[in-house]
C-alpha cells in the first residue's frame, strides 16, 4: 500500500514536467504530420520563440 501511494504521488508530479513550450510543439509537430505531402506549408505554425514574442507584443 506504501508503494502504491508514493507511485501515485510521483505520477501526479510527473505532471508539472509538460511545459507550455512542450506542449505547443506537440501541436506544431502534429499539424506539420498532417500536412505532409500537400504541398508548399503557407501556413505552418512558427516555432515557439517566435510564436512567445507574437504573443507578447499582442498583450502590449
């Protein structure tokens, strides 16, 4: 039972590792998947430096 409860402890903070910027180019990676193969990528998500800053200069 002790061992159950700290493996469960150490999964639940396992879930503060996922940062903003991991998950954004999860999202990036998978649309730039789903469009592979159809041609010139126009609208492909900029990557999250530049998409961080765009966002910054938005809130101002």
């Amino acid at each position: 039972m002790k061992y159950a409860a700290l493996l469960l402890c150490g999964l639940l903070c396992a879930c503060g590792v996922v940062s903003e910027q991991s998950f954004y180019e999860g999202i990036r990676t998978n649309e730039r998947a789903k469009s592979a193969g159809t041609g010139p990528d126009d609208k492909a998500l900029p990557n999250y430096d530049r998409y961080s800053k765009e966002r910054e200069l938005l809130k101002k």
